[in-house]
C-alpha cells in the first residue's frame, strides 16, 4: 500500500514539473518576451488658443494729429505654435533661435476713445528674450480700419479700409502670470491702394496677464 501511494504522488509531482516546464517553452516559442521600463514618455503638444490677455493705453497717432490724443488697447494671444523643425535639439535648446519657430497668433483692437480712427488687427507674435526678464517682442499681420477713405478735415484718409500692422517694444516679465510691454505700432497699405502711404502710429505700454 505505501509503495503505491509513493508511485502515484511520484507520478502527480512529474506531470506538475512537466506542465510547468512545457509552459515555460511555450512562452519561449511565441516569442513573449518582458518588456523593457522606458520610464515616463513626453506627453504630445497641446496647442491653446486662448493663453494671454493684455489692455494697454496708447497716444494715438502722434505724427499726424486727429485732436484725439487717447487710444485703449486690448489684445488676446494663443499659446506658442510649434512649427516643424521645434522638436530639433539645435533648435529647441537654443532660446535665441527657437523663438523664430514658436510664434503665437494674436488678435485685437485699438479704440480711440473720440471716435476717431480705430482698427482690429491679428497676425503673429515674437518673443525674444534679452536678458533676465527682459524680452523684445515684434508683432507682424493685418488690420481693417474705419477712417475715411476720402479728404476729411481732422482726420487722417488711410486709403483703404485694410492695411498691414507692424508693432515692436521691449517688456518686463514680472511673474509666471504678468509681463508689461512699452511699444510703438504702426498701420498702413505700404501704397498698394494708393500712391501715397498714410497711416497710423500709436505709442503707449500694455500690461499682461497669462492663465
């Protein structure tokens, strides 16, 4: 009687190894191999719209006068776009080259607060660090006035209703949040509606604030 009970848990304890050792060929054969620990992957670029706002003062036109000295100003920006060729390690590590590939769009207005001549403009915007928290921002896109397109007196005739929009100043990064910028801007059809080129230009600063 003990001879057969030490046969059959001989025989129970070889069909276990046995099973275990064909499971572990098969897993060999089809190939499952552990995979490595890459640790954490880069998460993709997430592109915002909407990412700052700014209002600003402005001394309105202060080459040709129009009697109203004032204009507000009120401005939204997207977050950096990041265009191809950011990703390069040249490029990326490089903050002064890597600003010319992640422009923001901008969109906004000047108001003289007289009712004179005001614009809407967007375009693309600059960020250019200096040194610290100081930066230069250039701005570059288009505008649609509502100045007369005729002789008026007091009034400046842009010549045509769309024109192009120029704007460059130096700021301040107070915090993650707050940055001032004093600029001069400029709107004008560079004489492709007429052969003379008036236009616009505004002095003045705007404060920042980014969410």
């Amino acid at each position: 009687m003990n001879s057969r009970l030490g046969v059959m848990l001989g025989l129970a304890c070889g069909a276990v190894l046995g099973a275990s050792a064909f499971a572990a060929d098969s897993s060999t054969d089809s190939g499952l191999q552990p995979q490595p620990d890459l640790g954490p992957q880069p998460q993709p670029y997430v592109w915002d719209p909407f990412d700052e706002i700014r209002a600003g003062v402005f001394a309105h036109n202060w080459i040709h006068d129009e009697a109203a000295p004032v204009d507000l100003s009120f401005e939204a920006l997207s977050a950096p776009i990041a265009f191809p060729g950011y990703n390069n390690p040249s490029i990326a590590g490089n903050p002064w080259i890597s600003w010319f590939f992640q422009p923001r769009l901008d969109v906004g207005a000047m108001i003289n607060t007289r009712g004179r001549s005001s614009y809407a403009f967007t375009g693309f915007n600059w960020r250019i660090p200096i040194i610290g928290k100081f930066f230069f921002e250039g701005e570059f896109g288009g505008a649609v006035n509502n100045a007369p397109n005729w002789p008026e007196r007091g009034r400046v005739d842009m010549g045509c209703a769309l024109t192009f929009r120029e704007s460059g100043g130096f700021g301040y990064q107070f915090s993650e949040n707050w940055d001032v910028i004093a600029s001069i801007e400029h709107v004008s059809h560079a004489t492709f509606c007429t052969h003379i080129n008036p236009g616009l230009t505004q002095v003045g600063a705007r404060i920042g604030y980014k969410f």
